[in-house]
C-alpha cells in the first residue's frame, strides 16, 4: 500500500492514543505548534477557494482536527494537574495573554471563548442546516433540468452524468456540514468545561495535595490553565471561521480577496460621502484621526473614478478593436449572406410612422398583419424587417420578398388617402395618384378635408393604413414563396400535438415534408387558406398512396376544402362565371404532357391565343355585370387553365364543379371555346 493510503488510518489511531498515552512537554510543545499551523492552513484555504466543493473534504477534516485538539487538551490538563507545567507553548501563551495579570487574562480567555461559542460557532451552524435544507429541497429540480437539457439535445449523455454527480455531491456536501457544524459547537462547550475542571482541579491538587499556599496555586495553575485553553481556543476560532466561510459561499468565477475589493471598492461615492461623514464626527470627536481618514477615504473615491474613467477609455478602445478584427475575419462574411424573408424599406420621411417614441404605430400594425395572414392563410408568416433608407426618396417605402424588391410605393405623411368605391358623384379637390396595394385611382387629401371626403362617399385612408395594406397584399401574393420546408415542419408539429395518427401515418411513410410543402404552396399561390391543415393532411393521407404528383394531390385537396373555396370565392349562395367548352376541355387535355417531374400543357401558339382572346371577352363581360370574374372548369382541366389564364389575367378564379358548394346557384353567362 501506498503510505498517502495509510497516512489518515495512522493518524487516527496516534490522536486517540494522545488521549491515554502521557506525552513529554517538548513533544506537547510541537504538537500544540502543529495544531496551531493546521487550523491556519485550512482558514487560508476556504478564504481562496471560488466554491465550497473544491473543499469537499472539509466535513470529514473538521472531524479529524476537533478530535486533534481535543486529544491535546487532554494530554496538557494530565500535565498541568500532574506536575503543575505544560510546557513552554501554553505558559507563554498565559503569560502574554494576560501580561502576568490573572485577572486580565481570564476575562480576555473569556471573551475569546464567548465569541467563538455564541458568535461564530452558533451562526456557522444555522447557516449549514439552512443550507442542506435549501439544497436539498432544489435537488429534484436540478434533476428535472439536467434530464430537460438532455432530452433537447443542449448537453451529452457524459455532461448529464457529470452535473448529476456534481448535485448529487452538494447535497452530500451540505448534509455532511450540517452534521459536522455540530463538532466545532460541542468542542467549544467541552473546552470550557475542561477549562473550569483544571482551575478548579488545579487549585485543589496544588493547595491540598502539594501544600501549596492560594496566592502560588493561582499564579501556576490558573495561568497554565489559561494558556492551554488559548492555545485550544485560538485554533478553534479558526476552524469555527473557516467553517462559517465555508457554509456563506456562494459559487463565483474568484476567491473572497477579489471579490470582497471588486465589490466594496465599486462605487466611489460611497467613499465620498463616508469621507465628509468622518468630517463632521471629528467636530465632535478625537480630530485628529477622524480627519486622517477623511483624506484616505477622499483619496481612495478619487483613485477609484480615475480607475473607472481609465477603463471606460480602455474598453471603448478595446470594442472598436475588436470591431476591427471583427470586420477582418473572413468568417464574418458569411452573416451578410443571410437574406431576411420579408423587408420593408423606407425613408427618412416615413420614420416617425415607425418610431414608438413619436407616436407611430407601424410596428403594432406590422405585429396585427402577422396575426390576420394567420388567421386568414393559415400559415405562419417570417418576421418582417422593417429598416429605414437613406437611399430612397422621403416619403417612399419598398417591399422585399428575399432580399428582391417586389412592390413599391410613395405616400404624403400629412395627407389622406381618398378612394371613390364607384358611388361617389362629386369629385374633391387634391392630388391624384394611384393607390399602391390594389392601383386603383386615388387623391391625396389634407386632413381639413377628411370629414367632406367621408360625406361625400369616398373611402378615407391614413399613411400608416396605406403601407400596411400594401404590405398585406404583397405578403398574399407571394405566400407560396414565403412557405418554406421549416415552416411546413412548424405546422405539422403543431397538428401532432392534438392528432398523432395522422401525421404518424403521413409523414414520413408517405410524403415527404417537400412534397407536403409544394401541395401547400399551390394552395397559397391561388389565395386558398391551409389552416385547415387537418383535412389537408388526411387528404393527402388518402390519395398520396396512389400519386405523387403534387399537381394532382393539390386538387384533391381543393375538393376536400370545397366549402371553404366556395364561402371565399363566391361568398353568397348564387353567382354569375363563365364556363369552358367541353371541346376545349379535351383538347387541354390532350396536350398534356407529364414527366419525372411533373406535368404541363403543350398548346400551338395559334390555339393558346384563340383561347385567351375568347377568355378577354368572357371576363369583359362580367366585369361589366359587376361581377368578381369566376371561370368554372373540371377537376382535371382546372390546373392546366389555370395556369394558361395567367398569362392574361394573373389572379383570375378557376374553380373546379367539385370545389362549389351544392347549396350555391350557379349562372353560367357564357363560354370559353376555342
């Protein structure tokens, strides 16, 4: 074996031989030396340590040097009632203690003794059962949260096992100290106790036994008496001090030195004002040192705003620095190759629209449109940027979908908007432009204006209105665009929680998230919401088995959410559309062409413009009606014309017959033919 394995066994047994063995003064001597060493070796430790457990030793070690000097209290009591010496280490310490007055020695042994006992021993205890009580009833929720970190992935299976080891072992810690604190209490009673024996049994033995008169007994034994409980108690209030460091420390990155000078040497006003403090006592008190340490106190407020003033200049410098180095690294590069989904620019003039301090509202505006697309697409829109350009004129603003400009506009901050809804007979005076969302003919208006314009039936806008509806629409029309694999995953996981079986039996059995998102994606692009991804999902659940072609899973889908279509799109229980001649129908049909990657339509350019042509005309026609224009087709032709129909009227309505609801009158006023 190893003599470090055997050294605390050998230890042991010499202390619990002290208590029976007699032991010569030269060696009580040394060993009243090393005890004394011991306790300030460990004092020292606990005052630099950053954590209690890097002493976890510390209760086992309290037990083993309560026991040492209680061992060497009694071996120096056999010396001093046996032959009434104890060597020279506890008669200096009698001696010089009380400067060869008893009486002045016994009253500072017994101010030493209270102070240990009531002051620090009994406040080191409470802490310690306070502590393990704490510690103790924290450690299932520390338990909760190692296994909650583990389970998303933020710490390893090996750095969970550590931290609980790491729990396990301060509970441990504070259990043993609660129970240990108990030792350094009972040894100071036991000290003064033996303290109180020796006297008494000195005085005794000296004046009965050894016929010695009272004047000599007093001077010998109360002075040994004295030295050796000093000599206990000395060690012993450093143990107790270390004991009560130990059980107050809280974690932190530095030992108390540090951090006691880091925190009470903070705040210079602090000095300032003690240094006036000292001022005025000294009017009342000695002058002298209260004035020298009104000026040290003055100077050191002074060296420390200097110190603050000095790293504040240090630290600026050190920022712009870094900043530099920053800018330098190549890696750095990559943060700029990020391209935020949604942006809205605008300039300087548009600012106070946006600034909260000002009374803009553009941000909340911007939070409520986040809300309505949710309500109204069902999908989950990206956050918008909103950044201000020194580049752009005043009062204009832009619109970016992936870092591309998509929409623009230009408002009069002091000004509204005034649109004729096509019952207004009596034009206002102002300043004609375009409304930017819908480009519908508009006049710019002063707020003198507003009530004259309501009155007289125009519909009244204000600038913030203006760029949130714009911003909305333009949101709406590139929705497919927006709705990424990401958010895909986001709205399954939210279906998930409230029905598994579906997404269990879907995803990724089935479809893939990709395949879902481009279904999705057509449902955006022609303005159909997907909040109901319940049906969308069994749907698809049902039909992805036989097809995978998105194309045609999208208008199953469509059909599956016929009532929804209908109550957007035709909204009241009749309408008037145009339908399409079965002829066209199977010559669409005829040309389509599909491959690996999906399908398309192959028209002669001939026929592709008879077609639009005729179409123009349809639409004409209803407009002219004051009808929304609505072409109905069949559910194998709907894609493929509508996909044509763009091409002339982006944003035209292609409704299958399986879309519309049975309830719903439909009129058919004419007919797309080749």
């Amino acid at each position: 074996m190893k003599a470090r394995d055997v050294s605390v066994p050998i230890m042991l047994i010499a202390i619990i031989l002290t208590f029976v063995v007699p032991i010569p003064e030269y060696i009580l001597d040394f060993l009243l030396a090393i005890n004394i060493a011991l306790s300030a070796i460990i004092l020292l430790n606990t005052i630099s340590i950053t954590e209690p457990l890097q002493v976890s030793v510390f209760p086992s070690l309290l037990v083993i040097t309560t026991l040492f000097r209680l061992s060497l209290n009694v071996a120096s009591s056999k010396l001093i009632l046996g032959e009434g010496k104890a060597g020279k280490v506890i008669e200096g310490f009698g001696r010089f203690v009380g400067g060869n007055n008893l009486v002045v020695g016994f009253i500072v042994f017994f101010i030493i003794m209270i102070v240990n006992f009531l002051v620090i021993t009994k406040g080191a205890e409470r802490v310690a059962e306070v502590a393990a009580r704490f510690t103790l009833d924290a450690m299932p929720g520390k338990q909760m949260a190692i296994d909650a970190d583990l389970n998303t992935g933020l710490i390893s299976e090996a750095e969970a096992k550590e931290r609980r080891l790491s729990v396990q072992r301060e509970a441990d810690f504070y259990g043993s100290m609660d129970g240990a604190s108990k030792f350094v209490r009972n040894d100071a009673i036991a000290g003064i106790i033996i303290t109180f024996l020796n006297v008494i049994g000195g005085l005794i033995i000296g004046m009965v036994m050894r016929g010695e008169d009272l004047s000599y007994a007093l001077d010998n034994y109360v002075v040994l008496t004295i030295g050796n409980g000093l000599v206990s108690q000395i060690p012993a209030l450093m143990i107790s001090s270390a004991t009560s460091f130990i059980v107050t420390r809280a974690a932190s990155s530095s030992n108390i030195s540090q951090d006691m000078l880091t925190q009470l040497f903070r705040n210079p006003k602090v000095f300032y004002m003690t240094s006036v403090l000292c001022v005025i006592l000294s009017f009342f008190l000695s002058r002298i040192p209260f004035l020298l340490l009104s000026a040290l106190l003055a100077f050191i407020g002074y060296t420390i705003t200097n110190q603050q003033k000095k790293a504040i200049i240090e630290e600026e410098q050190q920022v712009e620095e870094n900043e530099v180095e920053e800018i330098r690294k190549p890696e750095n590069v990559v943060s700029l190759l990020q391209v935020d989904p949604i942006e809205l620019e605008f300039g300087y003039g548009i600012i106070p629209l946006a600034d909260i301090n000002q009374g803009g509202d553009l941000l909340d505006r911007v939070v409520m449109i986040r809300r309505q697309l949710a309500l109204e697409l069902g999908m989950i829109v990206p956050i918008i940027r909103l950044r201000d350009n020194i580049q752009l004129n005043p009062n204009e603003y832009i619109i970016k979908i992936k870092g591309v400009e998509v929409q623009k506009g230009e408002i009069m901050l002091d000004h509204f908007l005034a649109m004729n809804p096509g019952v207004v007979e009596e034009e206002i005076d102002g300043i004609k432009t375009t409304e930017p969302a819908f480009g519908l003919p508009a006049i710019w208006i002063t707020e003198s204006q507003r009530d004259t314009a309501e009155m007289l039936g125009y519909t009244v806008v204000d600038p913030p209105s203006i760029i949130a509806t714009h911003l909305t629409e333009t949101i709406k029309k590139f929705a497919h665009e927006l709705l990424g694999r990401q958010e895909v995953q986001t709205l399954i996981d939210n279906v998930k929680q409230n029905y598994p079986a579906i997404v269990e039996e879907l995803v990724p059995k089935i479809m893939t998230i990709g395949e879902i998102q481009k279904v999705l994606a057509n449902l955006l692009k022609e303005g159909v919401s997907i909040r109901d991804m319940v049906t969308i999902l069994e749907t698809l659940a049902d039909y992805a088995v036989a097809t995978h072609d998105t194309d045609i899973l999208t208008e199953y889908v469509r059909q599956a959410l016929g009532r929804a279509i209908s109550k957007k799109f035709i909204g009241e229980n009749s309408a008037k559309v145009v339908t399409l001649d079965p002829k066209l129908e199977q010559v669409i049909m005829e040309s389509v062409q599909r491959n690996e990657t999906g399908s398309y339509l192959t028209l002669e350019p001939t026929v592709s413009n008879t077609i639009l042509n005729n179409l123009s005309k349809q639409i004409q026609k209803l407009i002219q009606l004051g009808q929304q224009p609505i072409v109905l087709a069949s559910p194998i032709v709907r894609l493929y014309f509508k996909r044509l129909a763009d091409q002339v009227a982006p944003g035209l309505i292609v409704l299958s017959y399986n879309e519309i609801d049975p309830d719903m009158e439909i009129q058919s006023i004419g007919m797309v033919s080749i």
